[in-house]
C-alpha cells in the first residue's frame, strides 16, 4: 500500500545516489558554463518531446533526469553563461542554487505562521531597510519580480487616494480622476499595474525625457499642473532607477519633493538599479531613494540570485498591511503555537501560498557578504565602459546612447540598418558566442548589451563585438550563411 501511494523513495540508498549525481551534474554545468554555446536553437525533435499526453505510470527518476540531461538542461535561456547580454538577466550563483535545493526539501510555507523560514524573510526586510535607509517600521515582502512589486506599490498608494473603502466598493467611484505619473522610458508594467488595478492606463501620464533618458522634471510640473487645473487628481509618481533600455536614473530627489508637495505618492521602480546602492560608484547617483513611499527591485537581477526574487518595500507599513490584511476563519492567528507570529507576510500581498524565495538570498548575502555583490555591480558597468570604448573605436559601429550604467546600445553601421542589425542579433544568439537583445531608440533598432552577470569579462565583450563585426560584414556584403557555430565564430 506505502510503496504505492507514497512519493517518497522505495530505496532512498538509491535515491541518495541519483541525488547526488543530479547535483554532480548542475556543478558540472556551472563549472563548464563558458565551454557551453550561450544558446542554442531548440531541434523539432526535442520541442516534440514536450507535447506527451499526460503520463498516467510511473518513471524512474533516473531516467526523468536523463531527459532533463539531454533536452532541458542544453536548451535554457542561458543567462548563467558570461556571454548572456539580453534584456536585464541576472547570472544566478552556485550558492543560491544549493539553497534553492534546501528550500525545496523544507518545503515550507511563507504565507504565514510562527516558524523560522518567516524569520530569514523579515531578516531581508530588515536589510532592504537598513541599504535603503527605510524606518523600522516600514514593511516589504518577496514577489516574483518587480512588474509584481510594482503591482503592490500601486494597489497601497491606491488605496491611500481612496481610503479603505476602495477594497468593498471598487474603483468605479473614485478612480476616474486619479492621475499617475512617470517617464517616456519606464517599464511597461508600470501602465499594466494601472490596467489591473483599475484605475487604467489612460490615467498613466509618460512623462517625455532629457538627452539622457531621465524624466524631465519640467515636464512633469507642468503635466500636475494641467491635470489639477482639469480638476484631476495626482495620486502616484514613479521615479525610475535604472531604466530598462538604456540603464538612466531619475531625478529621485527632485521626484520626491514633487511628490510631498503634491500630497502625492512616490514610488520607485529599481528592478535592477536599486541594488546599486551597494557600491559607492553608483549609491550617490541614487539619493532621494530613501525617500521613496515605496520601492520596487529584484535580487535576480543585479543580486545575483537565482529567479525569482522580486521584492517590494514600503515606508507605511500600517497603510501596507492595510490594503491587503483579510481576515477569514480558517486563518486566525493564536499568541502562541504555529498559528501565532502575526502579522503574517499573507497580509502584506496577493499571495497566501508563498515559497522560500528568502533562503537563497540570505545564502547569496551571507556566502559572498554585500560589499562583493556591490563590487559585481560595479564591475558591469566597468565592462560597459570597456565596452563603449571599443565601440567609438571601431568605425564599423555606432553608439546610440549614453552608457549610465551597465547598458550599452549601439549598432552596426549599414545601409538598412533596421533590420540587417535585427539579423545580426539573431545570428548572434544562434552562434551561441553572445546574446544581447534589441531596442527602439528614436525610431532605429538597437543592439543592446546589457551587462548583468558576475561572471562576464572583458573577453567575453571582445568575443561578442568580434561576432556582431562578423556577422555584419557577411549580411551587407550579402555573403551570410546561417548558423556559424561557436568554433567557426570565434
Ligand atoms: C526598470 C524595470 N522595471 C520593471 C521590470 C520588470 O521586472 P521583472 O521582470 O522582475 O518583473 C524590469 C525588467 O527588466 C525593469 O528593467
């Protein structure tokens, strides 16, 4: 009866020892990332495997990691792998995977409850407080990622404009004057935060920006201004740091008093560039952060730790619990026993059922401690420089924006440069030498490298510009054969 009705091992010798080899084979990995292709197209016959009907036996495990071997592992995203440059990826580490695999086995609950894995989370609460120079009793939890935490900010500083009744009656009453604010160039979830909270994206002011990307100040006065003229409402200004395509940080200080005076709340948006806090470099760039109502960032970006470690803080922890605290029955709280510990992290989000994305950020922290975590952001955007350099250097390239951070945006100069410069990444990504992604600057496509993962060097930089100059010869000289492989690339 056990041995079928229980998931656990009939022979946990045997299991040990298949354990043992699946974790053999992930260090293997990482060891070798760099010997890897970045990626590598998925063959029809392995896109095929994943269509099975529902299995209704049983298979070995050892066999269910063998298909994982040949036809999961060698076709991820690859942003693990130093030549990974696309849209804003973190690199992940080796500490944060085995913590990942504790997780798993303790297979704990974070929605609430009286038990140490709620600890290590209020233990990051209490060190995002401490980095970003929050008060004590400001609050903050783990999501998925900052379109999440993002998502969050919204519905608190909502529920701050239109006070606890918005949670019974809705937004139809209340909501039609609201107005928020933030760049041209911030995150597209931003304006789906303003759709799934109901206020909706026609209540979202995108705000033009300066020569280098950041927020006009000027602009935004004058856009409240005309809105409190028209008898709305400005509730909510997002201030970015770090903005998506180009890496361009907001006027947060200038945001944050805009905000105060007009009663308005200030939230920001540092998916990435929060955590450049940690370094000196970039932490006098970002001042006026500490004054944020809220901040929205995720450690699976520039932290380094494996997704997804989205995060949300927020200054008013009474107003934050206040907008999404339920009571029910079935989860009272006790002063004492598994049911005590309140408040729990279900009153501070969505989610009720929530995993231990702490653990592997405590590990990530406490392995490698801040100031190296700090010490990789910087170095990004050393490489960036490095980068930029080789660009201005190289006639056949053209640099299409300033390089703030750790992005760079340049292209291949053609005729046609749209899509042949389209090409050149895709051909890029099928090489497997380097994947950066593209972007729209001023109506021309970009190639975009930005520079997250700690184990990116300057060879990998040189080997990835080696391969657009390539690639971009063969296309305008119309001598391009598809798939150059690894080898042939380099
Ligand atoms: C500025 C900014 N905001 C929000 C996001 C969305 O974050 P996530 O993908 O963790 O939801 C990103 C993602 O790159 C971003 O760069």
């Amino acid at each position: 009866m056990n041995a079928q009705t229980s998931l656990d091992p009939p022979d946990w010798g045997r299991f040990r020892r298949q354990g043992h080899r699946m974790l053999d084979d992930l260090i293997d990995y990482l060891e070798h990332i760099r010997e890897r292709p970045v990626w590598q197209p998925i063959p029809n016959d392995v896109r095929a495997r994943f269509r099975e009907p529902l299995p209704a036996g049983s298979t070995d495990l050892a066999a269910v990691h063998d298909e994982f071997m040949q036809s999961i592992l060698p076709f991820a995203t690859g942003n693990s792998h130093p030549g990974f440059m696309g849209w804003v990826h973190g690199g992940g580490n080796p500490d944060g995977m085995l913590a990942e695999m504790l997780a798993a086995g303790l297979n704990a609950n974070l929605g609430g409850r009286d038990h140490v894995p709620v600890e290590v989370e209020r233990q990051l609460v209490q060190w995002a407080r401490e980095l970003f120079g929050f008060p004590n009793d400001a609050t903050g939890l783990f999501v998925t990622g900052t379109s999440m935490a993002n998502m969050v900010a919204l519905l608190v500083a909502r529920y701050a404009a239109l006070g606890a009744e918005v949670r019974r009656a809705g937004v139809a009453d209340g909501a039609y004057n609201l107005r928020a604010y933030t760049s041209a160039a911030a995150h597209g979830c931003i304006a789906q935060a303003m759709d799934l909270a109901g206020i909706g994206t026609d209540g979202l002011r995108e705000i033009p920006t300066d020569k280098r990307h950041a927020i006009e100040i000027d602009s935004l006065e004058k856009a409240i201004m005309n809105d409190r003229r028209g008898g709305l409402r400005p509730f909510f200004i997002v201030g970015t740091a770090g903005t998506v395509d180009i890496g361009a940080i907001d006027d947060l200080k200038a945001l944050a008093a805009i905000a105060r005076r007009e009663g308005a709340w200030f939230h920001v948006d540092g998916a990435f560039g929060a955590l450049g806090m940690l370094t000196p470099d970039i932490a006098p760039r970002l001042t006026g952060i500490e004054e944020a109502d809220s901040l929205a960032f995720d450690f699976h970006k520039w932290g380094q730790v494996p997704y997804d470690a989205g995060f949300i803080l927020v200054r008013d922890g009474a107003l934050h619990r206040a907008t999404f605290a339920t009571p029910a029955a079935y989860l009272r709280r006790e002063e004492r026993g598994l049911a005590g510990g309140s408040p729990w992290f279900c009153d501070f989000g969505p989610d009720l059922s929530r995993g231990f994305r702490a653990l592997k950020t405590w590990f990530t922290i406490k392995v490698h401690g801040a100031s190296r975590i700090g010490a990789i952001i910087s170095k990004t955007c050393e490489l960036a420089q490095y980068m930029k350099r080789r660009i201005e250097a190289c006639p056949e390239l053209e640099l299409l924006a300033p390089v703030q951070l750790n992005i760079v945006c340049f292209r291949y100069r053609c005729v046609d440069s749209d899509p042949i410069n389209a090409a050149i990444v895709v051909d890029l990504h099928e090489s497997g030498i380097a994947a950066p992604s593209t972007t729209v600057l001023d109506g021309q496509i970009a190639i975009r490298a930005a520079i997250v993962n700690h184990r990116t060097e300057a060879s990998d930089i040189d080997a990835a510009l080696a391969a657009i100059i390539k690639f971009g010869r063969e296309r305008t000289e119309g001598r391009h054969s598809p798939r150059t492989s690894v080898q042939q690339a380099y």
